[in-house]
C-alpha cells in the first residue's frame, strides 16, 4: 500500500472492531507526533491482540475463557 487511498480501501474491508482499532491507533500516533514525541509501542499485553480472534459462534467471551481454561468449558 503506498497511497491514502489503497490505506482506506483496505480499512473498509476489515470488521469494525479491527477498523476500531486502527482508527485508536491512529489517533494516539497523531497525539503523539502532535506532541513531537514518537510513537513507542505499547506494553499493554491486550493491545497486541485486540481485535485479531473471532470466538465461535453462538459463545461469548465468558465461554470461551472456561473453554481455553478448563479445556472441556466445565
């Protein structure tokens, strides 16, 4: 991608919390160069994940924990 215009094109494809997520990013990079900082990347461990898994259908994110946890979700 080399122009604002492909950038925006591959945004509308992704699912809204993806979007969400790079519209954060984008936001707190723009504060930060505002502020004449770089951007550092965060050590927050959730941030590197946020938006990357679906859960299956039909769970929730409580479901899926005690699947993950428990291995047979009891």
């Amino acid at each position: 991608m080399s122009s604002a215009v492909e950038i925006e094109s591959a945004i509308r494809k992704l699912p809204t919390a993806e979007a969400r997520a790079v519209a954060q990013w984008l936001q707190e990079y723009l504060a930060h160069e505002a502020e004449g900082k770089t951007q550092v990347p965060s050590s927050d461990a959730f941030a590197k994940w946020r938006g990357r898994g679906r859960l299956p259908a039909g769970k929730n994110t409580d479901d899926y924990l005690r699947l993950t946890r428990d291995g047979n979700g009891d």
